[in-house]
C-alpha cells in the first residue's frame, strides 16, 4: 500500500507539502529526502507519513530519499513548536537546522608518506625529507617547512618512488570526552551549587536552574561539573553550552578541552562550511557529545541531549532579529523541555524574565556568593562630567585620565569601553548643517577613519568620505561629531604615546581566531590598553587588567525602549566585572550625564537587589514582560501608499479579545530601510493570553499585497 509522506522544506511556506511514497523506498519520519516543486528539485524533511488509501488527488513523488542521517523526532518537535512560537512557517527553524547538513563535505586531504623505497643518491635535504616523512604523512607545504627543502626535493622523491601520495578522508568522529579526570577542587559556594546540579543531574528529567553568581565567582567551573555528570550517567548524552559571542565559545572550548582531554564540536556563523557539516552528522549520529556555540548551535539534529547550559543569559546577543525571529535562551528552555533535559542558565546579571521564574520557583535558584580565591568585585565610581568635563573635543575626563596614569605606572591593563564602532558616530557640515545619511535608509551614516569610509551600521552600505559636502558643496566643511572606538584610540595614543593600545570591535576582530588572538594578547599582558566595544567586555578573564572605564555609561539608555535600564546595569556590571579578576583589585570608572540615574545609583552600590526590584515594580505597574507579552508587527514596502493602505486594513481586522491591546500602525522610528518603509504595531497581551494564537488568527484575516512584507517579533528587544 502507498502512502503519503508530507514534506517540510525550509522555505516560508506556511506549510508542508504532501509527495506520495515511491514503492520500496521505505521512507522514515525525519528522513531528508528529494522532492520537486515546480520546476526545482528541493531538499525537504519528512514530517509524517500516512496511509493513502482514500486520497484520490495525484501527487508528485517524493524523488530520493537523501543518503543523510535523519532528524531526530524531539528536534522535529522542537522546530515546530518553535515555528509557532515565533507564528512563523515551519520552514523557516528547518532551514537553520539544515544549514549543516546542506554542506559540502571535507574533501579528502592530499598527504605525502614515505614508502620505505631506497634512494641511491642521498643528500642531507633528501634526508631530512624522508625523516620527516616517515614520522608522520603530511600536506607537501607542511613537508617542505618541516624538512627546510624547496618543494622540488618533495617532487623529485615521489619520482624516486622513495615518497608517494596519500589521499586521506577527514576525521569524522569527535574525541570522547575522558569524564573520569577530576576538575578543579571547589569552593564552599561552588560545591554547594554542583551538589544542587548533581542531584538535579541525578533525578534526570527536565528541569531549569539559574546559576546566578557574580562575574568571576567561577560559574564555568560548576557548570563543567554538571557537564561531567551528565556525561558520565549516560554514555550516550549529549551537552550544549551556548554562548554570546564567538570570542567566547573560543575561551569555553579551551575549558571544556582542557576539562576532559577531547576538543568539544564548535559550531558559529565563522565555521567553515565542511566542518559544519561534519558537526551536524556526528551530533545526528551521536558522534559528537560535547558542542559549544553560538545561537543557532540549538537547531542540530541531537541525538540525546541531555543538558543545555546558556551562559551569560541574559545577553541580548540571544535574541536573532532577522530572518526567522527568536529568543535563543527562552528556545532552549523549550527545547529541554522536548529533550527532558537539564537546562542551566548562567550569568551575573540575570535577565527580569529569568529572575522572575525564579522568584516564583519556576527555576531551580543556584547563588554563588563571591568572587572565587583572593579577587574582589571592583569599586565602582561615578565621574559626573559636567563637574570634571574633558578638554574640548576629548573624551576622557581628567579623574579617568589619572586613573589610567596610575594603572600603566603599575604595569597593570585597562580596559576602554564604548559600545560604539568606527570613529564618529555622526559626520555633519560646518556650514549648511547637513547630516551625512544613506541614501535609501533613515540611519546617520558613521566614520570609519581606518578605512575612510562612511558606514551604515544598519544596512552595510558604505562610501568614501566626500571632500565636499554633498548638499552644499562646501570644501572641508565636514565635522565629525562625537566619539566611538576608533577615536578613542587616538586620544589615548595622544595621552600615552608609550603605551601599547588595540582596539577590540567587529571592525578589527572578524573571526574566531582574531578573536582567539587577541583576547590571548590582552590575556598574557601584551597590550596596555584595550578600546572595545561589546565584543570584549563580556565573559573574559584578563589577569592583568585593574581598571575599567565606561566612555559613555548613558549611551544605552538614550534609546528609551523597554530593556533600556535593565541592558545598561547588564553590560555595565559585565564590563566593570573584567577588573581585578585576581588579586590586585580592581576599579570601575564610569562616565555620567546623569549620576543621578537610579541604574547609575545601583551601578555605583552595586545593588542588583535594589535595581531589580524598582524595575520589576515599573514593570509589572504597567504589564510589561515578565508580567505581560509583547509582540510587534512590522510592515514594509517600498510603496508608501499600498504600504498605508495595508496597515489600515489590518488595523481595521484586529480581532478583539479580552487581556490584548493593539497600538499603532505607526511610522516605526528607523522609518526607512534599503529604499523600504516601515510600519509598526505593538501588540500587549496579559500573561495568560494565547498571544501566538491572536497573533496567527489575526495575520491571515488581510493577505498582505506583494510588495508588502510583514514581520512578527515576538517579545521585541528592538523597538526600531
Ligand atoms: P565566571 O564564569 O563566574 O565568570 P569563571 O568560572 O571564569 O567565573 O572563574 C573565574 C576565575 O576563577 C577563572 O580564572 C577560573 O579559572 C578561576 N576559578 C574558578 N573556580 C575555581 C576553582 N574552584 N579553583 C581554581 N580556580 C578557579
């Protein structure tokens, strides 16, 4: 009997397709299998199969069933309980989760081995080559550099017959991780938190713990722990640690390697494409137990994942904001739901969400009381700057300024933070007062003085910087207003010209191993000062560096959206937390408009208790996450009146349900975007709404035109 097999494919489609099942295929939920839509041949995941006796509709044929591991059903699950958290098509989670496995493969590498043949006429060059050879087969470059010869002698020698060449296949399988090496002796607080971990370890099952511990309390090593129990209790288990940033997972993965002697499976955006494809079928195939990433490390296929820790929780990092919209650390708390897995969430400035589920005892609440071994939080100071200004056009004030002077007399590092890239944030005309803007996109265009360029950080789209103002043509006229990274730079190689200074952003530090170099330079004393926006001021462990200054602590909260407050304390207290992270102690500068602040206030007693609850009483006063959901919709077109027209109607359909209020259409504050403009509705809906089922109920009621996108963000971090 046939039967039909219905086909997800990681498009937008709204959803999966039904193929009929060529007899003796003997297809399988979850298999990756081939099937045609119009004229393509598309690559889709099987979703369910059922009998098709009764079905009287022809249908195309499934064409190949993919020799590929399958997808486990809990990842299934997983994509489709994501797919309607987000309201969005269940493609669009599958078209991450594939992104592995539509990879190339590693392609076999090109070795030189020694075949033990004799060579008549010797020389010390043949010599050494053939030593080298037969210690180990390796690539002609590394031969050559191994034996100090030119490749001619490498080639002359294959000729010989005295050296042939090997094709080797790339590993596929990932070392085990040895759980029977001991960790690190803990302290009092740790141990009291691992033992909690190993007794949720033990009961097995899904559960959540929130590992809450100020900066350098030694987090990592209690979440090893939990890691080595879980991987011990079951020789099958699968771990996943997700992290913000790719500079960090470099520093986990030296942990966990060093932990338990086998390299851990990396997976970020930096990734080259044969390995992510072996990462996605060894984790499929349970091949692989140990994977740190980043984000979208949460969509591989496991096998049996039985712990997820997200470090640094509360990171807005966790949250993708194009493309298929998601919460990473709310989608792992899911995802361990599916897998009964242990979750652990980890940071020192947990997030109001995560607090909140653990106030109420929704998540298991593991505190770590102080720093680990001799080092002390820093002191944390305010420096008003309308009382102690820096000079005219510098950034520095004068008590930061002392500051740095004590800590370079001292040999010791300090770390610059501005979370602004590039060198002047805006670049204005002296003359007619003309912002320099891109030209389809409603964004302030930024100078990048190390390229001489003029970049929109929204859309990439960048240009040379005009010698003449383009609006009126005046020569020399433009001004470059305020500070980022790159200024600060030059301001600090005025102040110390002595002094070894890098700057640390996306714009100097690409990948991973820039990343990896550089937090290894700072690490091992190599630099004085360190300017650096976001990329660095979380997670790191810099022995050397005593003094942290914040150029701008009042940046974050000029944006005035929800998470405003909160996201400042967060970073601000991750920033400040890199000083004095052994025994010299550290000091945190911050530099304010507003000393006054509450968040500025909490920041200097360093009051987390005292900030989180005037916040949580804000808001729950007005039903705002964690006491109440929000989603946005987002609307563009490039035809402003079709684009009104639409919203108008959907304002219009708006179903009316009790506990949701609908606000808006409105011009969205970035208005325009690459020649598109933007519309916004934010919707607020109580805790116990339905709101992804509104929301879905709601979007089908207007079919948007087809020049018209519309977009749902559920629980917004950005109000742009
Ligand atoms: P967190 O993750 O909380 O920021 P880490 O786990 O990175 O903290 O620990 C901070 C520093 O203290 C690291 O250098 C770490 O190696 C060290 N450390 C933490 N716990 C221990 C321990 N039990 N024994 C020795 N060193 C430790």
């Amino acid at each position: 009997m046939t039967r039909l097999a219905s086909v997800i494919l990681p498009l937008p489609l709204p959803e999966a397709f039904d193929y009929a099942e060529p007899e003796d295929m003997g297809l399988e939920v979850g298999d990756q299998v081939i099937v045609p839509l119009g004229p393509q041949r598309l690559l889709g995941v099987v979703a369910s199969l059922r009998d098709a006796s009764g079905h009287n509709r022809p249908l195309k044929p499934v064409l190949e069933r993919r020799e590929a591991p399958p997808i486990p059903k809990t990842t299934l699950a997983f994509l489709s309980w994501a797919a309607r958290y987000a309201v969005d098509a269940p493609g669009q989670p599958l078209a991450i989760s594939l992104r592995g496995a539509r990879a190339p493969k590693a392609r076999p590498e090109r070795v030189i081995a020694a075949t033990g043949a004799a060579v008549e006429r010797m020389t010390p060059a043949r010599a050494r080559v053939l030593a080298a050879a037969a210690d180990q087969p390796m690539s002609p470059g590394a031969l050559a550099e191994a034996a100090q010869v030119s490749s001619g002698v490498i080639r002359a020698l294959i000729e010989l017959g005295a050296l042939e060449t090997r094709l080797i296949e790339p590993p596929l399988d990932f070392d085990p991780p040895d759980t029977s090496r001991p960790g690190r002796p803990l302290n009092a607080s740790q141990t009291a938190a691992a033992e909690a971990l190993a007794e949720l370890v033990g009961q097995g099952g899904f559960q959540v713990a929130l590992l809450d511990g100020v900066t350098g309390s030694g987090k990592t090593e209690v979440y090893l722990d939990a890691a080595a129990r879980v991987l011990a209790r079951d020789p099958t288990a699968q771990v996943l640690v997700l992290l913000p940033e790719i500079a960090l997972t470099q520093r986990a993965i030296d942990r966990f390697e060093a932990r338990f002697e086998a390299r851990p499976a990396e997976w970020h955006s930096a990734c080259p494409q044969p390995a992510r494809r072996r990462v996605w079928e060894a984790v499929a195939q349970n091949r692989c137990r140990i994977v740190v990433g980043a984000r979208s490390a949460l969509f591989l296929p496991y096998a049996n994942l039985k712990l997820i820790v997200v470090d640094e929780e509360h990171d807005s990092s966790f949250k993708q904001e194009d493309g298929f919209i998601y919460q990473a650390r709310d989608l792992a708390v899911a995802r361990g739901k599916i897998e009964d897995a242990l979750v652990i969430l980890a940071s020192a400035t947990p997030s109001l969400e995560t607090l909140w589920n653990a106030e109420t005892g929704r998540y298991h609440w593991l505190k770590l009381a102080a720093r680990h071994g001799a080092s002390r939080l820093p002191k944390v100071e305010l420096i008003d700057m309308r009382e102690t200004p820096p000079e005219p056009g510098a950034w520095l004030s004068p008590p930061l300024v002392a500051a740095m002077v004590e800590t370079l007399a001292r040999g010791e590092q300090t770390l610059l933070f501005l979370n602004r890239r590039g060198y002047a944030p805006l670049v204005v005309c002296r003359k007619c007062g003309e912002r320099m803007t891109a030209p389809d996109t409603d964004s302030w265009l930024v100078e990048h003085r190390y390229s001489g360029r003029l970049v929109c950080h929204l859309t990439g789209f960048s240009m040379p910087k005009p010698e003449r103002c383009p609006h009126c043509g005046a020569a020399d006229s433009l001004a470059s207003i305020g500070p980022g990274v790159e200024r600060v730079e030059e301001e600090v190689r005025a102040l110390f010209p002595e002094a070894r200074v890098a700057i640390f952003s996306s714009d100097t530090v690409f990948d991973a191993e820039g990343a990896r170099a550089m937090v290894e330079a700072m690490a091992q004393g190599e630099i004085d000062v360190l300017v650096a926006t976001q990329a660095a001021a979380k997670g790191h462990d810099f022995p050397l560096l005593t003094l942290v200054g914040v150029v701008d602590a009042d940046l974050g909260l000029r944006g005035g959206d929800l998470r405003a407050a909160e996201r400042t304390f967060q970073l601000l207290t991750q920033a400040g937390g890199r000083a004095g992270r052994r025994e010299r102690p550290g000091r945190a500068l911050l530099q304010t408009y507003a000393p006054e602040q509450p968040v500025m206030q909490a920041l200097k007693a360093q009051d987390r208790d005292a900030f989180v609850a005037a916040e949580m009483a804000q808001r729950e006063a007005a039903g705002l996450p964690p006491f109440g959901r929000l989603a946005a919709l987002i609307a563009t077109g490039r035809d402003a009146h079709v684009l009104e027209t639409y919203v108008r109607a959907l304002a219009a359909s708006a179903p009316n349900a009790k506990g949701v209020e609908v606000y808006g259409p409105a011009d969205a504050p970035q208005a325009l975007v690459r020649g598109r403009r933007r519309k916004r509705f934010l919707v607020r809906a109580d805790r116990n709404v339905d709101l992804q089922a509104y929301l879905a109920a709601w979007r089908v009621r207007v079919k948007p035109p087809a020049s018209v996108r519309l977009t749902i963000d559920v629980d917004p971090y950005s109000f742009l």
